[in-house]
C-alpha cells in the first residue's frame, strides 16, 4: 500500500516507515509558496486601508525614501527618551516595512543596527509603543531566515512571549503574530518558540470575559500562530498536548479564518504519528470535518481535505472512521469542483483510501469516485499533476489484488489508460514505476480469470451437433479503421468484455501517426528489425501449431490494441532514454525492463492458452469420433 502523507515534500511524499526521518520543511513544494503568501499576507498593509487607532501620523506618500536617506534622524529618534519621539520613527518604520520590496526594506532596518533597542522599547510602558515595535519586529520576521533570525539574537522571543499576557489586547495579538512568523520560518525557531514557554500564555488568549465577536481577530492569530507551532519536527506532541482540547473546541467556530487555521494545525497534528494523537481521533472529529467539506470557502476546505489526507495515512481503523463518517460521496462530489486545488486535495484522500483493505477499496468504487478518477486521468486537459495523483489512486486499488476489483478495473479501460499515461510522464520515473505496478497487478490477478474465461468461450458445453467447429465459439469480431478490436454486443463472456476494454487506437500515442495493429506473424517480425532492443525476437520464433485454425489463433493474438499499444509504448520509452541524462536513462531502462517483462508474460499466458485450448478440443473431438464410430457400428 502507498499512502499520501501530505506536508512532506512532493518529491518524496510517499508512504515512510516509522523510523524514516523526515525532512525538517515537511511543507510540500507545492505549497511553499502559499505557505510564504501566507507570512506575508499576516503583515502587509493596503495603502487604503484606513489607519489604526495607534497609527496617529500622516500617511506620508515618500515613505518608501525613509532609508536609508533618513537613517540617521531614524536612530536618534528611536534612541532618544521621548516617547514621542520614539513611536513616531517606529510608526514610520512601520509603514516602510509594509511596503511592497519587503526584503530589500528588511535589509535596510537591519542595517541601522538598533535591533537590540527594538527589544528595549518592546518593554516600555507605553502600550502604543510596544505595539509599534512588535509590529515592526513582525514584519521583520516575515522576511529570509537570516533575517528572522537577528531577531532572535536580539532575545526579542522571551520578551515577546511575556507580551502574550498584556493586558492591551492589541498588544497580546501583535506579539502573537510575532511569534507565529518565527516560528513558521524553520524547524530550528519552531523549538526555540515552542519550548521558549509560549504555549501556556498563547492557550490563555481563549480565556476571558471578551466576546467572541470582539476578539475574533485576535484568536484568527492565536490559531495561526499554534498551527506554526505544530508543524516541522513530530517529537513535541507531549509539549503541544495542551492544545489539543482548543482545536476540538475551534473547530466549531463559525468564523472562517479561526477555522482554516484550526484545520491547517490539525492536518499537522495528524501528519505526525505520536501514539497520543489517536486519542484526539474519533467519528465525532471525523464527522464535523466531512461536515465542513461543505464549506462556501475555499480556506476552510483546503486544510480540511489536508487533514482528511493525514487520518487516512494511518491505519486500517482510522481510514474507516472517514468512511462511516461519510466521506466519501461528499469527495466524489469534489473532484468535479472548478478549483484545481479541491481537486488535488481530494484525490490524495481517496488515494489514501484506496490504499487500505478491500471493502473501503469497495467503498470508492461504489460510490463512483473510481470512474471519476479514471476520466481525469483520461482527460488530457487536465494538469499533469492533477493527473498523476489519479494514476496514484487508482494504482493503489490494484495492489490488493482482488479478482472482482480487478474484472471492474478492466472493464473500465485501465490497463489501456495507464499504457498511454506512461508516454504522458517519460520524465517522472516515481509515476512510471506506479503505472508499471498497477499493470503488473491487473495482470497477474486477472491471468487466471482471464485464462479461465478464454477456455470456457472456446470448449463447446454441448455436442450434440456432429458438425460443430469449436472455433465459432469465439465471439465474433471486427477490426475498425483505427486498428481496434470490437466484438459484437450479443457476446457477454468475460473475455470479450475484457478484450474490448483493452481496445485502443494507436493514434492516441503522442508522436505516433495513426495504423493498423500487425496482424500477422511477419509484421511482428517487420517490428523487431526496426526495435532497438533485441529483447522480443523471441516472438519472431513461436509458432502455434500448424493447423488451420492456428492462422486465426494466432491473428487473434496479435490484433489485441493493448498488446500492440504496449509495444509502442515501449518503443517510444527507448527512442526518450536517448535524450535524458545518465541517471534518468538509468531509471527509465529499469521501467522500460518490466514492461518488456509485463509483455513476455502476456504472449506467453495467450500463447500457452492457444496451445491448451486446441489440445483439449483434439481431446473432445477425438472423444465425439470415437462415439461416432460406435455408433455407426451399431
């Protein structure tokens, strides 16, 4: 089974074993960006905003010229012992850091070098004051690491943590947002925040006699600035535990922002495996989180999805408590959603759903979800990205190997659609390796069904009529224009269904023009001339056995499309490992290797059914001869 495990980086966001280490920035690539948008949005000022009660100055339209044209009467304002004084340079300071270019302006505060003065003026009594600064060290910390981390060298974070207790509200919420940018930067000031003693004060902003409506804003920071705390490392769940009662309690908010960041730290929470997270779990949690999948917003159901993701990672128990919560018709709705990202999130769920044990397999497949996988991955006009998860779930219901599960699989043109998706990812060898999987589960599973089905369409049942040719049971067919196979609808065996959802044109192979399938023994020899790999000449070789009904056995074979399209599909594998560098080429031989094999397999399993088959009619005609006989010497 592979599991999704969403925070850990895209490229390696597979099932780990308990004792992987992970890697510290557990946040996916794909979500780096939102994560730094996310910092930065906590800090950035709208010119039209209207000013804050504390923001007493003009709005000056040059403040973007403060530095370093004014850095000195900047320090010697902030350095004298005017109050005055002092908050009127910070509020300019401020505003310059809300400005666009933030990182260049960082870099211009820092380089007045009065960092330490900042921590002083944080302790100062005026509450203006210390709001000012711990805005400015706010936006500060939203800048690189080293730029954070002159703020910590500064012991900025004790003073900033005793802030959290003021009894200025705005001041206990700015030193919140403080403390959640630093600790959204790195794994390193995660610690130094978490085990600085913040917790205990951050959990007490929920206390209090304030309305919910008067302080939303400030417990909008509060949670933002515990779903930083939760993420990175996975081995301060004992620390954090105190929390976990606040996010049961949050996660029935009204408020959106209060519950995406509720979900976010959640989905954190969940992406780590400390035995005491279990206790946390139940329907009850599971069931108000597929109840907010409902959500109008997009913030809400984004982590929502997320943490979903990260209960299904963990074991058999808790993917069920997602089923019975009833998860899964409200996820096959999403994946019909106009947002892209919905409809990445969702299939990781069902991606990790698909990855336990038969029944929930079941449960996706009943309730639609896997059709609406396969037409996305079917679908060209999809993001690639979008696409390749899809493979991912649908190959994940292929490793239990379940006959029944399979059957349905084929009948809905898998093994065709994964063929081509492999010419559609020539240079991501994790999803190669993941379609090369899932054919290799069809194929071994469905090899005895399929067997067994070709025989019984073949061996008559009854044979009371003397002139009975044993061939005509085959289920009739006809080769279309576009070199598939189509059998006639009276057929029903379950090798005629299989046969037809194999069936594929050529022409959807990118780079390939539109043709015939070989039909004959010598247009397969024609193709091993042409191949670069000596691997199939084998096939040049084989013979049936020479009897007339050997031509059309053997026609019969050759004309499967999806064997055939898995032969292009391997010689355009071979042209692509000529234009990829030494290591990709490497990994794309090893793929290029087992579908060889996957083929060998295939014509070997066809050609020894050929083979079994007319030795068990000789055997049955030579029995109706033998009757015959003693009948006509009667």
């Amino acid at each position: 089974m592979n599991k999704v495990k969403e925070d850990d980086k895209k490229y390696n966001h597979r099932r780990h074993s308990s004792n992987t280490s992970e890697p510290e920035d557990d946040d996916s690539v794909d979500n780096l960006m939102n994560t730094i948008m996310r910092k930065l949005t906590h800090v950035h000022i709208d010119n039209n905003e209207k000013l804050h009660q504390y923001d007493y100055c003009e709005n000056e339209s040059k403040i973007e010229l403060l530095l370093p044209y004014n850095q000195r009467s900047v320090i010697q304002a902030l350095m004298s012992d005017v109050v005055d004084y002092q908050i009127n340079a910070m509020v300019k300071l401020r505003k310059y850091l809300s400005l666009e270019k933030i990182s260049n302006n960082i870099n211009n505060v820092l380089a007045l070098g009065i960092n330490e003065r900042f921590v002083e003026l944080l302790k100062s009594p005026s509450p203006i004051l210390q709001y000012e600064t711990c805005w400015v060290i706010t936006n500060i910390a939203a800048g690189t690491t080293e730029q954070t981390r002159t703020i910590i060298d500064a012991g900025a974070i004790p003073v900033l943590i005793e802030l959290l207790r003021s009894e200025n509200k705005e001041v206990r919420t700015q030193a919140a947002w403080s403390l959640g940018n630093i600790a959204g930067d790195c794994g390193e000031f995660r610690d130094i925040v978490l085990h600085g003693g913040t917790l205990q004060p951050l959990l007490e902003l929920w206390n209090g006699n304030d309305s919910i409506e008067s302080k939303n804003h400030m417990l909008q920071v509060a949670m933002w600035t515990l779903a930083n705390l939760c993420r990175w490392h996975r081995s301060d769940w004992d620390v954090l535990a105190p929390a976990f009662p606040i996010l049961r309690q949050s996660i029935y908010f009204e408020d959106s922002a209060i519950l995406s960041e509720t979900c976010w730290a959640l989905s954190r929470i969940f992406h780590g495996s400390h035995p005491k997270v279990t206790y946390l779990l139940d329907l009850e949690l599971c069931q108000r989180l597929v109840e907010l999948l409902k959500n109008d917003s997009i913030s809400v159901v984004n982590p929502v999805l997320r943490t979903l993701t990260n209960i299904a990672y963990g074991d058999d128990q808790q993917t069920q408590l997602i089923i019975n919560a009833g998860a899964i018709p409200i996820l096959c709705e999403l994946l019909s959603s106009s947002n892209a990202s919905i409809r990445l999130e969702t299939i990781l769920v069902l991606a990790n759903i698909t990855a336990g044990t038969v029944a929930q397999i079941q449960s996706v497949i009943d309730a639609g979800c896997l059709n609406r996988l396969i037409e996305i991955l079917s679908n060209t006009k999809e993001s690639f990205k979008i696409r390749k998860e899809a493979c991912w779930a649908i190959s994940n219901a292929t490793d239990v190997k379940h006959p029944q599960q399979i059957r349905t699989l084929i009948n809905m043109g898998v093994v065709h659609l994964l063929i081509v998706f492999l010419t559609d990812c020539l240079y991501d060898i994790t999803i190669q390796q993941k379609c090369v999987d899932a054919l290799e589960n069809i194929l071994i599973t469905s090899e005895s069904e399929l067997n067994s089905a070709f025989k019984n369409s073949m061996i008559p049942t009854s044979y009371s009529n003397w002139n009975y040719d044993p061939w005509k049971v085959i289920p009739s067919s006809k080769t279309s224009s576009n070199g598939s196979i189509t059998f006639n609808d009276n057929s029903d065996s379950l090798l005629s269904k299989s046969i037809n959802s194999l069936s594929l044109s050529s022409s959807n192979i990118k780079g390939n023009k539109s043709s015939h399938p070989p039909s004959t023994t010598s247009s397969f020899k024609e193709r091993n001339r042409k191949s670069s790999t000596p691997y199939l000449s084998g096939f040049e070789s084989r013979n049936f056995h020479k009897k007339n009904k050997t031509n059309q056995s053997t026609k019969w074979a050759h004309e499967m499309s999806a064997f055939n399209q898995l032969w292009k599909t391997i010689e355009i594998l071979e042209n692509s490992i000529n234009k990829t560098n030494y290591y990709h080429a490497q990994d794309n031989r090893k793929v290029l290797n087992r579908l060889k094999q996957i083929m060998e397999r295939w014509y070997e399993s066809q050609s020894q059914n050929m083979v079994d088959t007319e030795r068990q009619i000789d055997e049955v005609m030579m029995g109706v001869e033998k009757v015959r006989i003693t009948e006509s010497d009667n």
